[in-house]
C-alpha cells in the first residue's frame, strides 16, 4: 500500500463565538466587504472573489480565492485559493468554514477546516493560519454583537409610546444601477396596526457636487381610522439616515 504523502496535510479548529449562526455565515456568503470592517487589523480588503489577508506571521499575505460551495442550511462555506502568496508553498489550498448554533444555549461554534498540500517538504504546515483564522473569528463576532446593538438602540430610538418597536421585512425588488431597494414588512409590531407596509429606499447623488439625497417612501394600509400615520417612523427614517451616513464617513 502506497505510503500517505507527507506533502498533503488537513488541520482543524473550532472557534465559540457569541453571535448566531447564520449571520457569521452571511459575513462571507453575503457580506465580505464587510469582513475587513470587522477586522481591519488582520483583512485589508475583503472581495466575493479575492482578498488582502493582511498579515500572517508578520507577512503580509494575498490571497485570490473562488467559493467552491455555499450551503445556506448548514452554514457552510467553501473557498479554493487560485491565486496570491499561498500559491507560492502550495499547490492547492481550499478553506472550509461552517457555523454550528450551540446545544441548549445561546451562541455558536465556528469550525475552520484546512486542507492542502505543499510544494515540498520544506514549507511549514499552515498553524499560524489557523490561529489567524481563530483571531478573525473572535473579531467578527465581537463586529455582529455590536451591529446588534446599535439595531437595538435605533429600535429604542424609533420606538412610540416608549415601547420597542420589532419588524421582519422581506425584500421585495433591488435595482443596484438605480441605488434602490424595497422591504415589504411581513411581521411584527407593525402588523398589529397595518395590513400591509411597504418601505422604499433610492438614494441619488446629488446634481453639481459631493452626496447624496435618500428618499424614503412608506406605503401602507391601516387596519382602522383609529391607528395614525406613521409619522414618528418616517421621522425615525431621517434619524437612521443621518447616523449611517456619519458612520459612513468615519470609515473614509
């Protein structure tokens, strides 16, 4: 029997985080640009297709990566790396990240899969990786549960009658080339007053200098003449518009 190449290798590691499974997941599957938000220090840059993995062992590392497979049920993602530094030890390189809900409490288990295979004897099995990909893992989650409470607060801030205000939209239409997007709102506190509500944001660059104007447009239909309109919420729109676009700015 033909003897195991001590050129291929497979290494492993699970990461605890706090955020739920599914929106870890999302980060790579949905959101990279995002990914170098939450962790500038290790991710320059983060693209669908390729990235700038900052430093790894004091390195600076690039990496051009395909996704091989996305499956949203399980929370699984895969990339192979095509091109950049990796390439230059290894001849294949493929990175497998999968988000697991914790048993019988809240939070998740981020497992990081490697497998690949070296050049030659000499090039170091990946564990400084591994341990990168622990670092950045802890940087996201740390990334969503302040994402998740800033939503909170601008709920609280939104809120009527000092009661929190909850909404579960369904997106509904979204025209990049036009900066536009529709929510149909198909659950929640809203519900209990409306039979249907529907919110859309287009932002167009403003004619003969810098920015740009949102405009919000809120359709609906009350469930009686006794609910008001929803004025206070579109109120709540400016206020969230102001906010992004200072955070905006500050990320420039």
């Amino acid at each position: 029997m033909a003897e195991a190449s001590t050129l291929v290798g497979k290494l492993e590691t699970d990461v605890e985080i706090k955020a739920p499974a599914g929106k870890f997941h999302h980060m790579f599957a949905g959101r990279p640009h995002h990914v170098s938000k939450a962790t500038p220090g290790n991710i320059q840059n983060c693209e669908l297709h390729e990235g700038d993995w900052g430093k790894v062992d004091g390195e600076a590392k690039v990496a051009k990566e395909r996704v091989e497979a996305v499956e949203p049920e399980k929370n699984l993602i895969t990339f192979r790396v095509v091109e950049g530094d990796l390439m230059k030890e290894y001849k294949s390189f493929v990175i497998t990240i999968q988000v697991t809900p914790k048993h019988g409490g809240p939070g998740s288990v981020v497992h990081w899969h490697l497998e690949y295979e070296k050049i030659s004897d000499e090039v170091a099995h990946p564990e400084t990786l591994l341990q990168f990909c622990v670092e950045i893992s802890k940087e996201i989650d740390e990334h969503l549960l302040n994402e998740e409470m800033e939503r909170q607060r601008w709920l609280r801030r939104g809120s009527r009658r000092g009661e929190a205000k909850g909404a579960k939209e369904r997106v509904e239409a979204v025209e990049p080339e036009k900066n536009l997007i529709t929510f149909r709102v198909v659950e929640g506190d809203l519900m209990k007053e409306y039979k249907s509500f529907v919110i859309t944001i287009q932002v167009t660059p403003k004619h003969g200098g810098p920015g740009s104007v949102v405009h919000w447009y809120l359709e609906y239909e009350k469930i009686s003449d006794e609910v008001a309109h929803p004025e206070t919420l579109l109120q709540f729109c400016v206020e969230i518009s102001r906010e992004i676009d200072e955070h905006l700015l500050n990320e420039e």
